[in-house]
C-alpha cells in the first residue's frame, strides 16, 4: 500500500494514537487503513464413498489437485462461499454440513475454512479454474498432488473421522515450509 | 474506496475478466482491488462459573456490555486473537478452549467468532476500551444491555450447552435488525 484509497494521497506506516500495531496512515485526510487476514472457505464434498477433488487451472499451484475452496465474498457466509466455490470450481451441487478443519495460515494473513459436504449428484465438471474434476476412492486419493497443505491436513482430518465414525473439528496453524 | 492504493490514481467499479462480481479496478495500474469480509475473534471467559463481561468505552454501543472481542490481525491465528482481545480490553489471562458460536453477519462484511475460554485467574480489569469489567453468575448477565446481537447468540449458547453437559459449535447468520 502506497497510496489512500480514500483521497489517493501517499500514506505512511505508524502507529496510530490508542493503537499498538503500525498502520497505513494518510498523510493528508489521516485516514487509518487496516489490513486483517481473508477467509478461504471449501468443503469436502462426499458421494457414494468418494471424494470431489479439482486439478487446478490457475496459480499457484497450477496441475495441482484440491477441494473447492476460495476467498470468501462480502455479502455471504461461510456456507454460501463453500458451496458457491463447489458450483464455480466443479459445477458441483452440495449440502454444507459440519466444520472439519480450520487452519490459520499465519505467513499468509489467511485463515481456512473447511466443511463437510454431501454432493447431491454427480453430475460434475471442470469450471474455469479447473482442468479437470473427479471423484476419488480414499485409496485413489493423490496426495503427492495435493496442492496445498491446509487442503492435504483437511482430508486426512476428514478420512480419519469418517473411519472412526467421528465428525470433529481439527484446528492447525501453519507457518512458511522449510527451504531446501 | 476511490483511489488506487498501488499508485494513487483513480479507481472504478467493473467486472474483470473471468470474474463474476464487480471490483475497484485501477484505470492507470489495472490492479484490481478486492474487497472481503473481516474476522471478529473473541471468546467467552468463564472462571469459577462466572463469565467475564465488559464494559464498552468506544463506539458502537459505548456503555453497553461484551464479551472480549475485536479484529483479527495479520499475522495471529483466531486462538491467539482471542486471548489478546481478552488481554487489551480487560487485563484478561485465558485459555482458549472450543468454538462455541460462529456468526455470519452478512450486511457488515464481518464473521463473529467466539471460543470458549478459561479465566486463568480472576484478577481482571479495564483495558483502555473497556470502561468496566466484571465477572457475572448466569443470573447477573445483563440481558438487556449487551452489546451485540452475535455476543448475546454466543453467551446463551455457551449457557444452554453448559446447563446440559455439551459443547457444540453454533452457527447463526445475521441480517439488518428491523427498523421501528
């Protein structure tokens, strides 16, 4: 942030009066821009004992298997961002149910959202950010290729409880990977 | 938002390409700058069956009653966040425990979310936005002069599910309350 997006003037960081934390202040109407994590929201969609995973079309990560999932929009909930991203990303209906996994994403100022989900149908197919859709046996599951870690901790969290007739909720934090 | 934050010229709203909804696009730069909703992260204090409530010394609804509660900032996961708000606004040592209620509020681009919490020790206080804190049996709470409408979702909730044993995760969404 260089520039107020109220008065278009240059802003500077400093901590505001009452505050603890740097800012983006403006220098000429002293407008205080805040900046807080975003919200990914997705679910685990389940049909006939299989799981809807997206080959993903574009970066990052592109190639890379995931679940639907995406940053939320102003407007909506948390189930209506999960099962909206399902019907963008695979053309899939769903059922939101329970949460399965939230993982803060510290590095990247995001917190994501993971739901179980029932797919009403499986009549699938690859939206605009997806190269290809399918639904997977857990044994077919291709975690080698799963694109994300928050996406890969969310499935083994969904795969375990559903062995063990569970249905809880998996709390992670994740900090950036160690470099070779 | 009228200015581009990257580079101080003028933005306008119009659907990028491969998107849906209109964003703040940067005539100059083209950055497209999105808008998302923010995370609300609190908890519901309890020590020796009291709840910590404060007293509100900002606006909105300076005067009245809320659970230790705030923005979510980079950088923290939603634990963290909820055991510094119960620091900052009422001196406030907790252990954070389960997710007792999360509140979509659609028309303020906001999701409320609220954990259980242990007061570690009962020597609490006014932060700088609190201008009282106490800790309230059940039959203290003052119903009428709590804050928010998510905060008062959150305590009966966490109450109901005490009485009877449990500890379930509530969803709620809120719309705009009528208007007289």
């Amino acid at each position: 942030m260089k520039f107020c997006s109220a008065c278009g003037q240059p802003v500077s960081q400093r901590i505001p009066d009452g505050d603890h934390l740097p800012r983006y202040v403006c220098g000429a109407c002293q407008t205080i821009h805040y900046e807080n994590p975003r919200l990914i929201v997705g679910c685990v969609p389940e049909y006939d004992g299989k799981i809807l995973l997206c080959k993903r079309a574009i970066e990052p990560r592109l190639g890379y298997w995931t679940l639907p999932a995406g940053f939320m929009e102003n407007g909506e909930s948390l189930q209506m961002a999960a099962a909206r991203e399902s019907m963008e990303e695979a053309l899939a209906t769903v059922e939101i149910g329970s949460l399965v996994a939230i993982v803060n994403v510290l590095h990247a100022h995001q917190v994501h959202v993971l739901f179980r989900a029932r797919l009403l149908n499986p009549n699938v197919g690859a939206g605009p950010e997806s190269l290809a859709v399918g639904l997977f046996e857990e044994h077919e599951i291709p975690w080698p290729d799963i694109a994300f870690r928050s996406v890969e901790f969310a499935l083994r969290r969904y795969l375990e409880d559903r062995r063990n007739g569970r249905d809880g909720l998996h709390f992670h934090d994740l900090t950036p990977p160690p470099t070779a």
